[in-house]
C-alpha cells in the first residue's frame, strides 16, 4: 500500500459530522481557507484541502479521527504553516486539522521546572512566559515568533542554542497523543529519568505528524542564565573559520551559539534590512557569529577573550564585540532573517544537511562546485558549532524541487556528497514530502522497513500524514 492508492473523500454528511463536533464556526470549505492551508513555507508548493476543522481539545480530535479512520480519509495535522520540508502540505487532499486554537500554556511548574502547554502556542511565547519565571526553554528555531510548539514536537527542531543545549528531544518529558484510530494516550510520565517500557514520547518526536497527534506537552526547563555576550567575527577564508570553530571547542569553551553566515547570504539580508550592522566586503567569505552565556559575568569575559585570541591564530578580521541589547538584537535579527530575504532573491529550494563540523569547509566548497557543473547558484547560512548547514538554491526557471527531475538529479548528487562526509540529509527540518525521494541516500531498506512497519503499527489504514517521510509498500 502507498499514499497514490485511492482515500476516502470528504462528502457532505463528513462535513455535516465534523460541524457537529468542533462548531459549524470551525469547519471552512471557503476557496480562501483552501488556498491560506494549502502552503506552508516549503518552496512554492500549494495543495489545497478538501475542509479545514479546527479543532479545540483532545477529544474532538478523537472523534474526528475516528471518522476519518472509519472511511479512508486523508488527515494532514498543521500548526503554524512554518514548515521547510512540506510537512503540512495537504497533498492527498482530506481533512486539514489546524492546531491554532489550542493555545493555551497550562501550568508552569516552578518547584519541578516543567511546563505543560498545548500545541498551537508559539514558541517563543512559551519561552517569554517561563523567562518571567527566571527558567529558560532553549530550543529557538529561526522562526521562533511565529512558530507553534506543537510543529517544533513534530519536526525536533532545534536552532542557534542547540549547539550548547541540545535540541527539542532533551527537552520532552511527556506527551498526550490521539492516535489515527482515536486512541487518547500519554507516551510517558512527568520523571527526568524513564526506563519503563518503549520511549514511545521519543519516538513521537520528530515524527512529522505521521504516527498520531500532539495534544498536550510537558516539557522540561532549566534555570535561566543571567548574562550573555556576542562577537561576531569575518574570515577572508571559510576553511580557516571552520577550524576556528573546531578550535574553539577543542580549547573546552561551549557556547551557546556558534553560527555561520557565508558573504552571499549575508549580502542579501543586509540588503533588505537596510543594516550596516555587519561589514560586507569582497575579500570576506563568511562570518561567524559567537555567543557565550551562564551566571558569572568575569567568567564569560575570560572565555569571550579565549575566543578571540583563537580566532586570531585562525586568520580572522577585526572582532566585533555587541555592547549593549540592541546591538546584539540587531546581529540576532539579521540572522534569523536570512532564510527570509534569500527565499525572496529567488533562493526557493532550501537543504537543511548536517555533517560533523569540521566539514562544514569541504561541503560547501562541494557545493558551490556542483553549482557550477549544474548552473545553480547556492548561499549557505547555519549552525557551525553543531554541523547543520542550510543550503539554499537558485537556478533559472525551477522554483520547487519536489517532482523536477532536474532538480531531483543534483539533490541526489548533493546529498550523496553530505553523506560521504558523514553526514545526513536534515538536522532540523524533517523530511516532509519533499526529501522522502532520497532517504535511500540516508538509510538501508532494513531501516526503512521498520519505520514503515512502524508506521503501520500506528496507522493500519495510512490516513495521516500519509505520503510524508516515505511512502507504504
């Protein structure tokens, strides 16, 4: 069985049963809902719904899912249509589930340092919450103002602060989940430590939607730490800022950011922004933006001023210390809209690769050759310090990689070079609809096999998220 076999369609008594459940209010099957949850941010792919049901609590997923079990019908669950790998693209058509109106953060745990909240909150309003708390949620992907937890549960994201902190998995005690056939369960308990059974809360990370539906989560949080400090540093050589960066850790200072942005990105975002912030001259390749943190300010002074002299003996320009808020806000916010301004300079098709770091020189010095062999033109921006490079391309007259051949011919080529350097096809994206085309690239058919088998375990009749990650046999 795979996704092109024939699903159930949404007829008018579905409808009418789905009204009956959430509230005629929340049920749309509108041409403009269509079009506005036909996309998320994955190239320029639409798929349109068949209806969008918006849901409130657990329950009412239940009983929706129940019913689309019943007859075959495709689910696609969403949160905030932030997705780079086509996670919540409604391909097979069926129930759109939007995650938006369970929103609520529930209790915030002082005395344990957890949180309970539910999916549809946005990321870095559950961080601003426990922040007033003096605790600290580290996980901060790029789109952390508009993102949804629940989306970051389902695709394990990560973010600059991963490379001292990890990544959402650390941070997931306990999950409350509908499965596809309706079940309500908990995967786990609220403990630090678990060895009673399967991690079935592990497992529902990072699953992208496919083995069921997130509904509460309780995550764990630590102490906030007091201060942070910023430099940011330009290298006229991208080998020699990868072996600072290697250097850096060698030398046992963590930080709690280490990121690269290559010149051509950085020219583009600046532009848009209209910022000075960051020098751009022709004789820079990449620039390398350093964090430390924690709660003793002469400490982070000493390690700030290792990382300079390390950087030094590695061939960097003048360091650029951020001296107050703003100027750190303004290193920060260039960053993290990079992805932005690059998408909008014709950079469509993002890669989120990882490889072990001191790679980092080898692939895209790879990279930019395969674009020269294949006329494409590649900027590159990401996490030096845990490896995870976003690679985004322009070639003239292809928007979306997923079904170009061509396209599809040079992923192949690029992901076999991430691999041969040790490396795998995401870090942090997932792979959605459009990389599951080159997961043979990343695992053998007995891996594959269990994850189907998996998968089926969960989802007998295939209806949600059907089609993403892999197709069933």
């Amino acid at each position: 069985m795979n996704d092109t076999l024939p699903l159930g369609v949404v007829a008018e008594e579905h409808i009418d049963r789905f009204k009956a459940i959430v509230g005629e209010q929340y049920v749309f099957v509108d041409t403009e809902s269509m079009q506005h949850y036909g996309h998320d941010e994955t190239e320029h792919l639409l798929y349109l719904p068949e209806v969008v049901i918006k849901p409130r609590t657990a329950t009412e997923i239940s009983d929706i899912l129940v019913i689309c079990n019943e007859h075959r019908i495709a689910v696609t669950p969403r949160g905030a249509g932030t997705g780079l790998s086509g996670g919540a693209l409604p391909h097979l058509g069926g129930v759109l589930l939007s995650m938006e109106r369970m929103n609520t953060i529930l209790f915030i745990d002082e005395r344990n340092m957890q949180v309970t909240t539910e999916p549809g909150v946005i990321t870095e309003v559950l961080q601003n919450a426990v922040k007033e708390k003096g605790l600290f949620y580290p996980p901060d992907p790029s789109s952390r103002g508009s993102c949804f937890i629940g989306g970051n549960i389902a695709e394990n994201s990560g973010g600059p602060k991963a490379v001292k902190y990890g990544v959402v998995k650390d941070y997931v005690l306990n999950l409350e989940v509908v499965l596809p056939t309706g079940e309500i369960i908990w995967t786990g308990a609220n403990v630090l430590k678990n060895s009673t059974g399967y991690n079935l809360t592990q497992l529902m990370v990072g699953s992208e939607g496919t083995l069921g539906i997130v509904t509460k989560i309780v995550l764990k949080l630590i102490p906030l730490p007091k201060y942070d400090l910023l430099m940011l540093a330009p290298f006229q050589s991208l080998e020699k800022a990868g072996e600072a960066v290697n250097a850096i850790f060698r030398a046992g200072i963590t930080p709690s950011a280490m990121e690269l942005v290559e010149i051509d990105a950085l020219k583009i975002v600046s532009a848009m922004m209209d910022s000075v912030a960051v020098p751009v001259t022709d004789d820079i390749e990449a620039h390398l933006i350093v964090e430390v943190d924690g709660n003793n300010m002469e400490v982070l002074m000493q390690e700030m001023e290792a990382v300079a002299e390390i950087l030094q003996q590695y061939e960097a320009g003048e360091v650029f210390f951020a001296d107050d808020a703003q100027q750190k806000a303004e290193l920060w916010k260039l960053r993290r809209r990079t992805a932005e301004a690059v998408k909008i300079k014709g950079y469509t098709i993002e890669e989120d690769t990882v490889v072990p770091r001191a790679e980092l020189p080898v692939l895209i010095r790879r990279v930019k050759a395969l674009g020269e062999q294949y006329a494409f033109h590649a900027v590159f921006y990401g996490h030096a310090g845990d490896g995870n490079l976003h690679i985004r391309i322009k070639k003239e007259g292809i928007s979306n990689s997923f079904e170009n051949e061509e396209m599809n011919i040079i992923l192949r080529e690029l992901f076999t070079i991430v691999k041969e350097l040790g490396g795998t096809i995401s870090g942090e994206h997932g792979v959605g609809l459009v990389q599951k085309g080159f997961m043979d690239i990343a695992f053998d058919d007995a891996n594959l096999q269990i994850m189907r088998a998996i998968k089926k375990a969960f989802d007998p009749n295939n209806i949600l998220n059907a089609g993403k990650i892999f197709d069933l046999e």
